[in-house]
C-alpha cells in the first residue's frame, strides 16, 4: 500500500533499492517513508517555485523606532524601559532559542550552540546565553523560561549537553526542549533524494517551522500555563544578543504589536542581508536576492540608503498571534526551495556528494509571519551592541570577529562605570549573570578591575 502510494505520485525510486535491503533496514524506510504526507509536500514544493516578490514599484521603507543618538526619543526609549522591566518583573516573558544547524561551517562536529565562543574560558554560546538569563532572574526577580528548538540533528546532543552542565545553572524545569519538523529534499526533477539506500534525505523545516513546532510540541501551552503572553525570539550564532531587553519589550507592548523586528544600518547596498520593507500597507522582509538594484541603491535626500532596515532575525510576539499563525501555518507560512548541494546515492547506492546544486529543500521562514500581524513595531539597534553572528570559519561574521566584538563591549561596560579595562592587547571575559550591560557596571559600585576578579576574566593575547 505505502510503495503503491508512492509509486502513483512519481516516487517510486525511493524503494528502488529494496531487495538489497535486511528486514531491519526495510522496516526503518517504511517508518519514515510513512511520516511523509506526500500529496502536501509535493503541494509545497510545487507552490514554494512560484514568484512572490512584491512589486518593487509599491516598496517603500518601514517605520522605525530609532535609536536616540539616530533621532529617537529618549523619553520615549526610557518609559518603553519602564515598562519592559515591569512585564519582565511580572513573569510574563520567555525567551526563545533557534538552535537547529550544526556546526560544520565553522569546522566543529556538532550543534552550533556547542560552539566554545568565550575569549578566556571558551564557554559555549549555550553556556553564554544561560548566563544572561541567570541574570535577567537575578535582576528582575522571576526566572524567565527558556524555550530551546532542536532539529533531529541537534536534539539528543543538545538535551545531553544541558545534562551534563546542570542546565548552566538554570532550574531544569525553566528550560523546555522542543524540535523542529523535518521535510524531505527533492531533485529538480521534484523527485525525493535519497541519503542512503534505505534512507530519505530530510531537512529542517526552516526557522519558520519553529512556529508550528511551539504549537505541536504543547509549548504554547506551556507558556499559557506559566502566565506568559509575551516571547523573546533569537537565533543561538548571536554571542552579542540582548535577551529580553526591556526597551525592546516596552517599545512592542507600547505598540500593542503581535510581532516586533530588530534591525540594523546595512553596512553598504550589496550585504547580504534582508531588509524590512512595506508594500500594500503591510510589513515585509525583502530577501537581498529579491531586492531589485533600483531599490538596492535608493537613498533619501540626506544620502542615505532609503532601504537600510537590517533584518536581525531577533522578534518578539504575542502569545495569542502565535497560536494564530501557528493554527494556521499554510496560509501565513508558505515553502521556499533553495537550491542546494544535497549528498545523496549513485544508481549503485554508493555515497555521491556533488560539486554544485543539485536538489532543493524546503523551509519555512519565520518573517513570513509579519503580514499576519495587525501591528508591527520595528526597533533599530546597532551592531556593536547586538549584532556579532558566528557563521564562518574565517573572515567576516567568524568566531573571531565575534570575540573581539564581545570583548569591546566588556571593555564599553567597564569603562562607562570608570573601570579602567584591562591593556588592549589582553583578552577579557565577563560573567554575564553577574554584568550584563554599562548599568549593572554602574551598580557595582566598584573602581578596580581586582574588585571584580569574581567575575571578570582576563588573560594575555589576542583571541585565537
């Protein structure tokens, strides 16, 4: 019956090998070949290749919340502040964590946010990110959960890695694990890869699938339970993220937003990086790829690039537009296909990794969202303060782009609280539990880097 469904959707090769298969080898295809709801997926896939972009001529740029130092108003920042740390204090706050790829690109076996990142200690991005909600809780007063999505990759390294470090001193029932759906791969003939003889090749369903994995792993409901209504979104590769910020939180509340953006300045008109847009009276994330030049190079009269809204990936939302988008993910949270260089099988079964693309895989993408909310609050910040992604090897956006980062802001911190840092040729490291922004440097109280030896680290070198 199953290879018979198969076989009538075009997909019979998936079985093509199955009399050399042991019956052990047959009963894992089938159980994974069963989970596949092919008349949707092949829907997907066919829907994920029709053009979408907005028409370039209807673009124009998004309200945003700037900075003070770029126009913002501070007394609006401040009371955005109060309000933030009053809903933190309140209890009614979780973060998020996106933490599905490996880290293969950065030449480490395993998930990304494994990754040593910490310039004295080499502490995990897992381990820093822990840190700072030790010290939201230590702030504010109520622990703010954690919600960690895995994918089939990533999960049972990452559930055994908490295990084995305490959940970094976290309350083990703060933090939640969920995972992420899985889709097959397909080949530009729209036929499914094969990974081995007895195996689809699936992929993650794209951060967009964490959406509808809150709903489906019961989180939501968690949340609900909790008292939350509001969610703090990040990506796990931003050693620099500001989880939680309360200004961040006000200014969403204050809007009354269902879903709120953080952006950055684009460095030039050719990074590689989406921007916020609208079009049609709602709110957009513009792909860099679909950008057209026109819109690439638009300034303003000041000079100044009219789309420079640097998508961040860091969002909150509402709890009740969760449950909304989530219950109704085919129609706010369409497939992309991005072409892909897929391992797969030669006609003898034998492993094959291609040079160049071969196939496509299908993900969601959380900003799709955005048109479904019914308001929309965009936030500027910058990238000295939160912005330092760990996705090469080497070069730009590297581990060691992002200590330098990291250890210039502990120096910021220290400096504004009249601690002299330490010279710029050693590395430093702070406990974020204990320090995490120029305010609880002030705090303190302390003028010496020896009075604060129990948290700040330092050692000779520059970072590796």
């Amino acid at each position: 019956m199953l290879r018979s469904r198969f076989e009538s959707h075009g997909q019979a090769h998936v079985f093509r090998f199955w009399d050399r298969l042991d019956a052990a080898a047959r009963r894992g295809l089938l159980e994974q070949a069963a989970s596949i709801d092919l008349p949707a997926v092949l829907r997907a896939l066919a829907d994920a290749r029709k053009p979408v972009a907005p028409d370039a001529r209807k673009l124009e740029p998004v309200p945003v919340e700037l900075l003070p130092e770029h126009g913002g108003d501070a007394a609006r920042w401040s009371e955005a502040r109060r309000r933030g740390e009053a809903a933190l204090r309140a209890g009614r706050v979780a973060a998020m964590v996106v933490a599905g790829g490996q880290a293969t690109r950065l030449g480490y076996d395993g998930p990304k946010g494994l990754f040593p990142i910490g310039p004295v200690t080499q502490r995990s991005l897992f381990e820093l990110q822990a840190q700072k909600l030790r010290g939201l809780a230590r702030r504010y007063g109520k622990r703010v959960p954690w919600y960690v999505m895995t994918s089939e990759a990533t999960d049972a390294a990452t559930r055994a890695f908490f295990e084995r470090s305490g959940c970094f001193g976290l309350p083990e029932q703060e933090v939640f694990f969920f995972r992420q759906g899985m889709l097959p791969s397909f080949d530009f003939e729209d036929r499914i890869v094969l990974e081995r003889p007895d195996r689809i090749m699936s992929n993650p369903d794209g951060h967009g699938g964490s959406l509808t994995a809150l709903l489906a792993s019961g989180a939501l409901d968690d949340m609900q339970r909790r008292g939350i209504d509001t969610l703090f979104y990040y990506q796990v590769d931003n050693p620099l993220v500001q989880i939680c910020d309360p200004v961040y939180l006000g200014l969403h509340l204050g809007a009354d937003a269902e879903m709120s953006c953080k952006v950055v300045r684009k460095l030039d008109p050719m990074e590689k990086v989406g921007v916020l847009a609208r079009a049609d009276a709602e709110t957009l994330v513009i792909e860099y790829t679909e950008l057209t030049d026109e819109c690439r190079h638009a300034r303003d009269a000041r000079g100044e690039l009219l789309f420079w809204a640097g998508n961040m990936a860091l969002h909150v939302f509402s709890l009740p537009f969760l449950r909304r988008v989530s219950g109704s993910a085919d129609r706010w949270l369409r497939f992309h296909a991005s072409e892909k260089n897929i391992p797969t099988v030669d006609e003898q079964g034998r492993p094959f990794v291609p040079r160049e693309p071969n196939g496509r895989k299908l993900e969601r993408f959380v900003f799709d969202a955005l048109p479904a909310a019914r308001a929309v609050c965009v936030v500027e910040t910058s990238r000295e303060r939160e912005y330092a992604p760990v996705k090469n090897a080497d070069g730009p956006d590297s581990p060691a782009t992002a200590r330098q980062a990291l250890m210039a802001r502990y120096r910021h911190w220290l400096a504004a609280a009249g601690i002299e840092p330490p010279s710029p040729g050693a590395r430093i490291e702070i406990d974020h539990s204990r320090l995490d922004s120029e305010e609880d440097a002030r705090a303190l109280g302390i003028h010496t880097l020896a009075q604060a030896a129990e948290f700040v680290r330092t050692a000779a070198g520059a970072d590796a």
